[in-house]
C-alpha cells in the first residue's frame, strides 16, 4: 500500500461572536475570527484555518497602507493574551495576486502558506488591533481589557505602553507630512486622539467628547475626491481625513482633520449658537453633543491640524458596533438593533441618510460588525456567529440589494458527526443547541454548504445518528431521546442542491410548523396543514400556512439556503420522543441499513442509571429493553455492521458486548470484560466485516479486541499514542486487503492508520493485524481542541470493489469546527 495524502475539503464554525472579528480585503477574500483560528475564505477557491492562538479570537483585521487600502497583512488579537501578525510566505502574496488576475483559480490550486510573528505583553484579552504600513515597516497597535493600549513593531517588539481602557483603535497616516496618529475609542464615553512624536512614541493631543456611551468602533477616511455638489461634504477638501466614531449610545459621529490654517469663524459662530441654547435651557448636553469646538492636533515638526465635530448620524435603534468606510463619501455601520446601514450624503438635503437598511427577517438577533466585498457588496456577522451576505443587483432604480448565501458553522462545541446513509452529506450535534446537515453541491454550487438546520432546541445537543435516510435521532442535555423525519419540502431541496434524490421520500410530510409558544416542530401532513392544529385555533393555521408556504418557496430556491431559511423554513419535524431515562441523554445508536434496534445512554454515576435502553422500532418504539453492564456512563455505543452485536464501552473503564439471538429476536449479554482500560473509554469502532473492534481511552492507547477470542480473554493489540486517545473510527471496508483506523487525541491531533499485511494476500477475516503504519493528518488539517468524534464517509470516491483508494473523514472538535478531510492512497 502506498503513502497516505490528505487534501482539507471543508471546514465548517461560525464566526466568534464579538465586535471587529471581521474583515475583508476586497471581494475575493475575508478574514475573520473562527473561535482559535484566523478563518482565510476566498470564495470559490480556498478556504483556510490559521492556527496559532490558543483561546478564542476577538479581533480580525487587515492591515492598510498609509492611504487606507487594505493589504493581505492580517492581524489577530484573542483572549490568550496575545496578537498575531500573518503573512504569506515570501513571494506568495504576489504570485497568488498575478495568478487571480491571469487566469480562473480552481479548488485544486494548492493555498498559500501562511507565517505569524506573536505579540507577547498583555495580561488579558486583547479586543481590538489596528496596523500600518509606513515607510520604514509596519506598525501594529492593541487595545487589552488590562486597560492598556500598546504599541508593537513587525518583528514584534513592543514599542510604547499606553494607560487607556481602549474599546477600539485606529491609525492613520495623514497626508503631507506622513505624520502617524492614534484614535481610541474609550470606557470615558470619549474618543482620544495621539499623534507620534519624533522619539517614535505616541503622545495625546485631544480628547474628543459628545458621545453618551462606551465608543465602540473608529475609522479613518482619507479624502481623496473633492465634492463641490454636495451640501453635505462640499466642504471636504483634498487633503482632509474623516474619523468616524460609533458608541453604545446609538449614534456614529463624523470627525473631520484639516489644517489649522482652514479654520473658519462659521464653527465658532455656531458654537456660540449652540452655548446660547443651552444657557437659555439650563442643560449642556446639546452643547456638549454638538459641539464644533476645533482641537488642535499635531506636534513639532509635523504640520498643525484641527479636528472638529462634522456630522452625527442618526438611524439606529441599538448599540453601534462597528463602522468601516465603504467608498469615498458613503459609510457602512452595523448595530445590535439587527440591521447593517449604509450611509450616504444627501446632496439636495445637506445631511448624511441611510442609502439602504439591510438586515434578514428571523435571521439574526443583531449584528456585531459588518463589512464591504468589493463595492457592490455587505458581509456582516450577528450575535450567533452567523455570516449575512448581500449583494446589489441593478435592477430597479437605485438598484435592490439581493441576499445571498454565506459560509456557515457551530457556536459552540460540536459534539457529534455521522454521514447520511448515501454518503452525500453529514449531520452534525453541537452545543450551540443545533443540529446542522452539510453537503456538497451540484452544479455550480461545487463546494461544501449547510443545507438545513433540522433541529435548533432548548438544550446543548451531545449526539445525532441516522436510522434512514429520511429519520435521525438526537440526545442532548435532557432526559428526552427525539426523533426527526425530514420533509417533502427539504427531499426536493436536497434533490436539487446535491443532485441525488432522498430514498423513501414517499411517505414524508409535507413540512414543519413550529407553534408560536411551542417546543415541538410538528408535522404538516396536508396541503393546507389542517391536520396538525385544532379547527378553532385560527392563528395557529394561519401559522401553519405561513411555515408551509415558506419551506415551499425555500425549496425551489436556487443557491444554498439563506441564513433566515436555516432558522426557521429547513426544520424537520418531530417523529416521537422516547421516555426512559433519568439524566441528560449521552450516547444513541441506530442499527444498520435502517434496522429495527435503537440503543440510548445517559448520564450515569451508579449502575441502576448507567442501562443501555434499546428500542425495538418495529414494536412502535415501545416500552425498550433495558440492557444491564456498566456502572458508570456509557459514553459510546456502536452496533456491528451486520447489526447482530451491540458495543457499549464506558467510563467504568469496561466494555460490553450483547448479540441478538436469532429465534428471541432479543439482545442478551456475551461479553464483558472490566478494567478493559486504565482509564476513561472515550470511543469504540467495529472493523470491516466484524472481525474485531477497536477501543479508545484516555489512557493513550488504542486497543484491538477480536471475536474469536472474546471466551477465553485473548489479549488485545495495544497502540500507543502520546495522548489521549478520544475518538476512532474504521474504513468501512478494507483498502487493498488492509484495514484503516483513523484516531483522533484530546489536542487535536488526528492520525491514519494502515495495517500491514503479510505480502500480496493480505489478512484473513478476524485477524487482528499486530503492526501498523500511522500517517498523521498535517496539523493545520487537524484540531486545536478535543476532537469529540471521528466517522468516515460509507462511500469511496474513486476505485473498484477492493481498490478504493480515496475516501473522506469528517470531524468534530471542542474547537467549534466540523471538518472534511480526504485521504488518497
């Protein structure tokens, strides 16, 4: 057998939810923060997992040059203390530009390497960063919940420590005489203005006041246009720079820099205007909110300059959580009042207006910042993490902007991944409280996407299996085992996103309705949903309608669904709930082939809790057998490939084995073996054909048990890893007459293991092969954090009967991600 390669096929977390994780460059790259990784997407070519910090990433930013255009610089901050500067390798930034110019870049085009330099001296989480480039390097600036702001140079040496409880910073290279300024957006309700002085550190100049709350966000804006037709900004000169300011008190106000020498008497005379209306008042908040007070700012030898109040925009209902400039004179704000502004001045009206409110009906809480693709797009990202793309198509006057799919993933840790029978996609459980189906397009929709969210609920999810291709069942953090039929709306969407069609799609209901003060997704049997909700209940069938209606349109849809589709319009129904436990669910099973057996687990710290309950479908998923073996939680269950045997292995350190005797139709005890491991049994896997199977245990190693030997306790083939072990999985069926064992580490690390047979003919079924050759998952392929559970793809890509010599191994880790990883032979 030849060397293993991987190739990285799909990376799925949601974006971490705090203010300036987002980025972009221009429309054909994005940055942003994907709990520990820096996540790099260019669409339709590469999409990229930066490891490096250790803890969840706050802040995401492209560096810019001294004019503000944004460069393939990228900065991170996160809550492990420390900053990251990334560049690409030597001559790869520049080769990867040239080669998107020239020609069509293709998935298959390998991505480019990425290099970080650490910025080490905080003493907690960094939540905001900014950078520069200036003739002589870059220079890179971070603000700390330890209430400092430093500086730091390109080879990472901290340069200046600034006292500051710093929400937000921003630098600017002003025209002219280059000279470099600091904004920062503080705790005191006030914007802080330093300029650098010729020692090389920053020194303050102004303190900017009339916001009510925290400053949340800074941008500068160079002008670069003059606009002598518009009231508005007429009075911007070639030269000037604009800070724009958003705080928590809902508004976002416009700074305009300028020489000193323009200073006019018409801001003076206002201010006059407005001390008088205050007087005559008694209140100075309208003087203090609108002041035109000019500041002066600069030092020796730099030029002298002036800032003063330009503009307030008002518009938002919520918290102002980010700004960013989107082309000379328009302005793009996002808010927790769950829309995205983008600003414009109004040429006949002399105020600054919204040019458009995008936002999503049901599809986000509230935005934490947003960001311009190019000049005809919007990518924000809301408080669950989700990212909302909008698009401007010109058609109408003024154009409409069309909503458009965006990546997608967990908030939370995602606890369990199991395939779809045919192998086209996988399901993922997580503690977000979701369940997830992920798949790969057809058509021009060639590339990994999120299909429907099935089940949003109440409780962290901890584990999801399929009984067929149209029924999963799911445990999560209660006592309540659910389970899910899909709909005839999700079988046409899924036919025509994937281009397969769902077998035994016959007999599904129409859609799914979820009542208003329900829990429940209920089932819509008919074409007007009458059957599911009382005759007299007239808002309740209105409901009905609405959800069905929905769902139909969802499904003739083209593209990948929307963010506010997956809330609410992709939900399966619930099938039944199965009662028998008495803590949080932990661990479910599901016969083979859609099998008649369903095998659950929860919870256990003694041994009348820790009984496997198994359900006989067949029988009306009746009162279940209860399977008596371990005195501690089950924490995996696993039938055999032919469904006869049942593996249950525990944190008791014991492994259990029942068979279903042919003529009682029943699961009875065969084996037990306690003390199995030194430690906690985290994971177990059958190998192809049932021969042996596999244990896994945090007591780093692997253990190989074979079937033959269970009567007279044959000892295992041990494999030892430097970690512990947390999760393991078979190749359903042997590669070259050898088996493969993927195993996953509580680091992250996922290895590929090949057993090594005796030459030409391979080994016999029920051997356990005694040697093997690990090949190990490259590291930015793999996890930073618990790999929960591992489960390759039921189908090859490529190759015959015996011959494959590609499939794929889907992941999901403690660090949010779900990945899908190829291995070629």
């Amino acid at each position: 057998m030849t060397s293993i390669s991987f190739q990285s096929k799909f990376i799925s977390a949601a974006c971490s939810r705090t203010p300036h994780a987002l980025d972009t460059l221009d429309s054909d790259m994005i940055a942003y923060a994907m709990n520990t990784y820096v996540s790099v997407h260019q669409p339709n070519t590469h999409h990229q997992a930066l490891q490096g910090h250790s803890k969840r990433i706050n802040t995401v930013r492209f560096v810019r040059t001294a004019e503000g255009t944004p460069v393939p610089i990228i900065l991170s901050g996160s809550v492990d203390t420390t900053g990251r500067i990334w560049k690409q390798q030597q001559g790869q930034g520049q080769e990867q530009e040239q080669q998107n110019q020239n020609q069509k870049t293709t998935t298959g085009d390998k991505p480019p390497t990425w290099e970080s330099v650490k910025l080490e001296g905080h003493e907690s989480a960094i939540i905001a960063i900014d950078g520069v480039q200036i003739d002589n390097g870059l220079v890179v600036v971070t603000a700390a919940t330890d209430g400092t702001v430093r500086v730091w140079a390109e080879d990472g040496r901290m340069l200046q420590v600034i006292k500051a409880g710093a929400l937000a910073v921003a630098l600017a290279v002003m025209p002219g005489d280059n000279a470099l300024v600091l904004a920062t957006g503080n705790t005191d309700s006030r914007v802080h203005m330093y300029v650098r002085a010729p020692t090389g550190e920053f020194v303050e100049q102004a303190v900017l006041g009339g916001h009510d709350d925290w400053v949340t966000a800074l941008a500068f804006h160079r002008v670069s246009t003059e606009h002598r037709g518009n009231s508005a900004i007429g009075h911007w000169a070639r030269g000037d720079v604009v800070l724009a300011s958003a705080s928590q008190d809902r508004y976002v106000r416009l700074w305009r820099i300028s020489p000193a020498a323009e200073k006019g008497e018409a801001g003076d005379s206002m201010q006059a205007v407005l001390d008088a209306c205050s007087a005559n008042l008694g209140s100075a908040d309208i003087a203090a909110q609108l002041a035109t007070k000019a500041y002066g700012l600069g030092t020796a030898p730099h030029q002298a300059r002036s800032i003063s109040l330009d503009s307030v925009l008002v518009g938002h209902d919520g918290w102002v959580h980010s700004v960013a400039w989107v082309a000379p004179g328009h302005l793009l704000t996002a808010s927790g009042d769950g829309s995205a502004m983008l600003w414009a001045p109004d040429a006949e009206a002399g105020v600054w207006s919204s040019a458009a409110r995008l936002g999503e009906v049901g599809g986000s809480i509230g935005f934490l910042g947003a960001r311009a693709l190019g000049t005809t797009g919007v990518l924000a990202h809301g408080y669950q993490g989700s990212l909302h793309r909008w698009q401007l198509a010109p058609a109408g006057p003024g154009g409409r902007w069309a909503p458009l799919a965006a990546p997608s993933g967990h908030f939370g840790a995602a606890r369990d991944v199991c395939w779809t029978p045919c192998g086209h996609g996988i399901l993922s459980a997580s503690s977000d409280q979701t369940t997830r189906l992920f798949a790969h397009g057809s058509g021009d929709l060639g590339s990994w996407f999120e299909v429907a969210r099935p089940q949003i609920h109440g409780y962290d999810l901890r584990c999801a299996q399929f009984r067929t291709a149209t029924e999963y069942v799911s445990g999560a953090e209660e006592k309540v085992v659910r389970v899910f039929r899909a709909t005839q709306h999700f079988a046409q969407a899924w036919a025509a996103l994937t281009g397969h069609e769902l077998a035994d799609a016959g007999d599904l209901p129409l859609g799914a309705s979820l009542p208003v003060l329900g829990l429940s997704n209920k089932a819509v049997v008919g074409a007007g949903g009458d059957a599911v909700v009382a005759a007299n209940d007239t808002y309740a069938v209105r409901q009905t309608h609405t959800d069905v209606a929905a769902q139909a349109l969802a499904s003739v849809r083209a593209g990948a669904p929307l963010e506010e589709d997956l809330m609410r319009v992709t939900l399966w129904p619930e099938a039944d709930k199965l009662y028998a436990h008495a803590y949080e669910i932990y661990a479910v099973a599901c016969a083979p082939g859609g099998g008649r057996w369903v095998a659950t687990a929860c919870r256990a710290t003694a041994e009348k809790h820790a009984s496997v309950r198994l359900y006989d479908v067949d029988s009306g998923w009746t009162q279940p057998a209860v399977l008596a073996a371990h005195s501690l939680t089950v924490t995996r269950l696993r039938f055999s490939g032919c469904g006869r045997w049942l593996l249950s292995v525990s944190r008791d350190r014991s492994w259990a084995l029942h068979h279903r005797a042919r003529d009682e139709g029943g699961f009875v005890l065969s084996a037990l073996r306690k003390k199995a491991h030194l430690r906690i049994i985290w994971d177990a896997a059958w190998a192809p054909e049932g021969g042996f199977f596999a244990t896994a245990s945090r007591d780093k190693t692997v253990k190989l048990w074979a079937m033959a030997g269970l009567v007279e306790e044959a000892v295992p083939v041990v494999l030892a890893f430097p970690e512990p072990v947390t999760a393991v999985d078979f190749v359903p069926r042997r590669v070259g007459g050898e088996y493969v064992l993927a195993v996953a580490l509580e680091s992250g690390r996922v290895f590929v293991l090949r057993s090594a047979s005796s030459a030409g003919a391979g080994l016999a079924p029920g051997a356990v092969p005694s040697k093997w050759t690990p090949n190990e998952v490259p590291r930015d392929m793999a996890h930073t954090d618990v790999v929960n559970r591992l489960a390759w793809s039921p189908l090859a890509l490529t190759g015959g009967a015996d011959k494959c010599c590609s499939w794929l191994l889907a992941s999901a880790s403690d660090d949010h991600t779900v990945r899908v990883n190829q291995a070629d032979w």
